[in-house]
C-alpha cells in the first residue's frame, strides 16, 4: 500500500474531538500487515483511583459499574470519531471496549482485534505481565477503545519491549497465579504472560462470591505502582 503524507490538520481534529469525549489518552498507530484497515485511533480513559484503592476488595460493586460505564463513554466516543472520518469522506470502522463475556473468541477468551496492540504501536505504552495495556500516565488502570480507518493520520513511534524490568507487584498479587512473569516484547505470544482461563474462572468465582454480576477482577491494575494514586 502506498504511503501518503499525514493529514496533521485532521489529526489535530481527531485528537480534539477525542479529548472532548472524555479520553484522557489518544493515540494513532500504523496497522499496515496487520489489519485490513491501516491506521488506528485509540482512545484511553482512566479508572477513578477510588475504586482501585484496595486490591482484596477486588471485584467490588463500584469498579464493576464503572467498568461498564467506561465501555459505554468509549462506545459513544469511537463511533462519534468513526462518524467524523466518513465525512471526511475515509473509510472507518469504531470498535467498542472490549466486554469479556462478549463478541470474543471462545477458545482463546480474546477478542478479534487487540485495542492494546494498537495502542502500543501507537506509543501509548507497553504489555505489561499481566498482559494489561501499562502507560506512564496511568498505567494499566484504563480501559481502551479504537476506531480504524484509512485516513492519513500522523501515528506515534511504536513500543516494542516491556518497561516492567524486574517489577512483581501483579504477579505475586494475582489470586488466579495466572500471571507468568515473563516480559512483553512485540510479537510474544499473550499465552506466554497470561493463563487467560485461570485468570477469568478466579474472575467469575470471586464475582459470584461476592455477589456480582459479571464483575471484574481488577487486582493487577489495583496493585501495579504506576497507576495514579491520586
């Protein structure tokens, strides 16, 4: 596919609009060999460092309804900006946070397409052990959303290794033990960081327990030192 200049006015649009609809990061990767649309959007925004404050309270009942409040400001978000790159007479495509009981692989309990690859060839951040999306602004306490399309946008420079370096805090946390402690780098399989079914049975063990409904765990971005504390 040939390469064309990056619309820097568009782009500055799309970040604005993005801002505008609550994201606290935006970010625009390069898909090209690995999406059939070749550039992303990415919209973050932030989990309130309330709910994250105790990792042993994790599943509680704040965190699973802003987890969910979270998707929907997201969703919103992503189609808005999709809506806007059709005007602008490009293809586009908005893909909603990812909900794990939903439109995922059975199998593999992933979704078809990874916002937090996008993210990182983006340079928001980093794959962190507990194969979670880590940022320098907010670790890994976010939730993610992207929009692809065929605009040409001015992406960021990718991160391809992990800046964990000898960091333990989610693994020793896990109440699953389904992170392995391995570091990311780009291309290195989830299965090798994460034992996804183990991580969602503790998951839906702890939920019934404590009697939510479809909660989410939490631990490893309650526990990871770089999320914000404020």
């Amino acid at each position: 596919m040939a390469a064309h200049a990056p619309d820097r006015d568009l782009t500055e649009e799309v970040t604005r609009r993005g801002r505008e609809a609550g994201a606290d990061l935006v970010g625009f990767a390069d898909l090209r060999g690995i999406a059939e649309l070749p550039r992303a959007v990415v919209l973050a925004i932030r989990h309130s460092p309330a709910v994250l404050r105790d990792a042993e309270d994790m599943p509680n009942p704040a965190y699973s309804q802003e987890y969910l409040d979270l998707n929907a400001r997201l969703t919103e978000a992503v189609e808005g900006l999709a809506d806007l790159l059709r005007q602008s007479r490009r293809r586009a495509v908005a893909n909603p946070a990812t909900v794990t009981w939903s439109g995922i692989d059975p199998d593999r309990l992933a979704a078809p397409f990874a916002h937090k690859t996008a993210a990182t060839r983006a340079g928001l951040g980093w794959i962190g052990k507990c194969a979670l999306l880590v940022t320098p602004e907010l670790g890994p306490a976010l939730r993610l959303a992207s929009v692809l399309t065929d605009a040409p946008l001015a992406v960021g420079e990718p991160v391809t290794e992990s800046r964990c370096g000898e960091c333990s805090a989610c693994v020793e946390a896990c109440p699953a033990g389904a992170v392995t402690g391995q570091n990311w780098h780009a291309g290195r399989p989830r299965e090798e960081l994460l034992d996804a079914r183990a991580c969602h049975r503790m998951c839906a063990e702890r939920s019934l327990a404590r009697g939510i409904e479809r909660g989410r765990c939490g631990v490893c971005m309650a526990v990871c030192p770089r999320r914000p504390k404020g």
